[in-house]
C-alpha cells in the first residue's frame, strides 16, 4: 500500500485536470534551515554533550486534486516530505511525532528512515460534499476555520494550528461531518462532529453567525474531549481600527481536568502608505503560570497544541506588521512578549516574486528569556533562520 501511494504521488496528474470536473495543483518547495543554540544558557555539567549547530533541508511537495460537478464537490490533497539533517537524527521521537495521524482514520504514510534521512507522506485532505437550497453538507477530512482573530483563535475547537509553522500554509485539517445552513445572506448555522477512536475524545459543536450593528458575530456550543464549552467571537471596527476577539471557557467532565478560559483580541490598522499593523492580547488559563525554557521546543514545525491550551504562555502580547514594498517584494515582522520570564519571541520574513510561479523568502526566529538556570538575566536562547524556494504548478 505504501508503494502504490508513493508512485501515486508522482504521476502527473495534471493530465487528469484537462477534462472538466476535474481541477490540478500543487507545488514544489525546498527549505534549508539552520539554528544556533545558545550553550551559555544551560548548566556547564551539560554543555559538553550539547549540539549548538543545527541543519535541516526539506523538500516538499503538495498535491492538490479537486472535484466539481453539479451538487456534488471533493478534494483529495497530499503533502510529501524528504527530510535530511539534524531532525532526522533526534531518532524515535521525531519519528514518532512525524507519523502519528491525529485523524479518526489514519492517512500518514513512512517510506524510509535513516539517521539522516525521512521520507513521508499524508493525506490532510480527503473530502466529499454535496450542496442542497441554502447549505451542504461535508464528509471526511477538512479544514473547519471558525477562529476570527489575526493570530491566536480560541473559537477553533476543531482545527487550531501552530503559528510558527510558516511552510504549511494550508494548516492541518480533521476528520469530521459538517453541515451548512445559510437561513439568510447574512446568517449561517453550521453543525460539525469529530469522532475519534475513543467516544470521550470526539469533539461535536454548533456555530451561528450573524451581524448586528456593524458587527459580524458568532456564538459557539459544544463538546471538546470530555469538556463542555461556550465560546463567542466578534469582528468589526472602533472608528478606523478593526477590531476583533473571540474567547471560549471549557467546563470539564471529569475531575482529572480543570476549567479553563481562554480570550484573545486585536486591533489592526493599514496605513496610507499600505503598512499594516495589528496588536494583539492572549489569556490562556491553562498555561503553567510561570513559563519555562522547555516550552519553546512546544513551538517546533508540526506540533500543534490544544484549543484548551493553544500557547505556552498565560498572557501573551503580539504586535505584528505587514508591508509590500513593491509588487513583487513583500515583508513581515511579529514580535510577541509574555511577562512569564519575560519569553520574548521575533519572527521576521522577507518574500520575492521571481516570476509567475516561483518564489523566494528568507525568515528568521529568535526566542529570548529570563535565564533561571544560571544568572537570571535576560538573553537569547536560539535562533533559526531559513531559505525557502518555492514554484507552484
């Protein structure tokens, strides 16, 4: 089975997309990275045996098939891997993390492994959906965006994805039933299930959307793993500021959890110039309320944390700006910062248009914190920076 998905993956299937219904695409992306640890952050007994000099190179690929015809719509999309580095040689545990399938069927697919080498593929797309008067229905394993807010969304109970994960732009999606209804133009009740192998963790919740006074607004109710949960968001303007938040508070069934809110909002602006800037605040009660050190490697590329916990930080302040400089050359910075430790977080990006279907970006992450292992003061911790290619078909 292996086999055949992987030669699978590399048929050109572009000859399938000539005949309607069928639609093609995808893209080859190549990505090389290095980080640089700060070996004066640990205690000296540890230092010897410490890899500062870190390598990766990835390449991937990301197949996208989809279907349209009359009521009846899908999708069937891949994403195929080759690691070769220092991920690689973390052994087991990048392994394991690598090729474990959050779905309720398991669509994640590891060819061949080495100390340097991985190569590895999974289905994150795999849906049919047919449309009915004022709605439809979707089947299978979907992106389900209920989040509102710039970059922390605690109204995504089923689908939340991890910031710094700057290469899967099309972030992950679940296995679920969701069903539509748009009673109005400017109203939708939309109902979605996730079950999972075990009943306690499915999660299953209603969203209505409308707008009043200018403002477009959501409640949310439902279950999320053994929680019961409310949750509202919002999105609108003060004056020529946008503004917007959204909060769910998690009520839980059993006594090995503990209740939790979780609240984020924002205020963003564009200036004449076209900049953009946003501000935002998280609280997330179920983070330790003193960060640590060991929570930056929470951040890695395809860790995904909880709805119930989606950072590592109680509160989290996050500025971020957004400027084309010209058509074809654009840049980005965000800065976040927690009083825990005082964990400070920047993350800048340059990206450049070569041509029609070819870009280029360069991007950078630095994570800063109190040191409480040996002096207390504040410094760096890592840094990576990366070079990515990118030519889309």
């Amino acid at each position: 089975m292996k086999r055949l998905i992987f030669i699978l993956s590399f048929i050109p299937l572009s000859l399938w997309a000539q005949e309607s219904p069928w639609q093609f695409q995808g893209y080859l992306k190549y990505l090389g990275s290095y980080s640089h640890l700060n070996a004066n952050f640990y205690p000296k007994s540890l230092r010897p045996g410490l890899k500062v000099d870190n390598y990766d190179q990835l390449i991937h690929n990301r197949l996208d098939l989809k279907y349209y015809k009359g009521h009846w719509s899908g999708a069937l999309s891949m994403r195929n891997r080759l690691f070769q580095g220092a991920s690689p040689a973390q052994g087991d545990a990048f392994m394991d993390a690598l090729d474990t399938d959050a779905g309720l069927v398991d669509l994640s697919f590891l060819y061949w492994r080495s100390d340097e080498v991985l190569l590895h593929s999974i289905f994150d797309r795999a849906w049919l959906q047919y449309e009915f008067k004022d709605g439809n229905i979707r089947l299978g394993r979907q992106r389900i965006n209920w989040g509102i807010n710039t970059i922390f969304n605690p109204n995504d109970i089923l689908n939340q994805y991890n910031f710094f994960d700057f290469d899967y732009e099309e972030r992950p999606g679940t296995d679920a039933v969701r069903i539509q209804w748009f009673p109005s133009f400017d109203s939708q009740l939309e109902l979605a299930l996730a079950p999972a192998k075990e009943i306690a963790q499915s999660t299953a919740a209603l969203r209505y959307r409308n707008n009043a006074l200018t403002y477009d607004l959501q409640g949310i109710a439902g279950y999320f793993k053994d929680n019961l949960t409310l949750g509202a968001g919002w999105a609108g303007n003060i004056w020529d500021l946008g503004f917007k938040g959204e909060f769910n508070y998690y009520w839980p069934l059993n006594d090995l959890q503990r209740e939790a809110w979780i609240f984020s909002t924002g205020l963003d602006y564009v200036l004449s110039n076209g900049l953009y800037i946003s501000a935002g605040y998280l609280y997330n009660q179920s983070a330790p309320q003193q960060g640590g050190i060991g929570d930056f490697g929470q951040l890695g590329a395809g860790q995904v944390l909880s709805p119930k916990n989606p950072f590592i930080f109680q509160h989290t302040a996050i500025v971020n700006s957004n400027y084309a400089f010209n058509p074809l050359f654009n840049g980005s910075f965000t800065l976040m910062y927690s009083p825990d430790a005082h964990s400070t977080i920047i993350f800048p990006s340059l990206s450049y248009s070569l041509n029609t279907n070819l870009d280029l970006m360069l991007a950078g992450q630095f994570f800063l914190s109190d040191n409480p292992i040996e002096n207390d003061n504040w410094q760096w911790l890592v840094s990576a920076s990366y070079l990515r290619l990118k030519w889309s078909f």
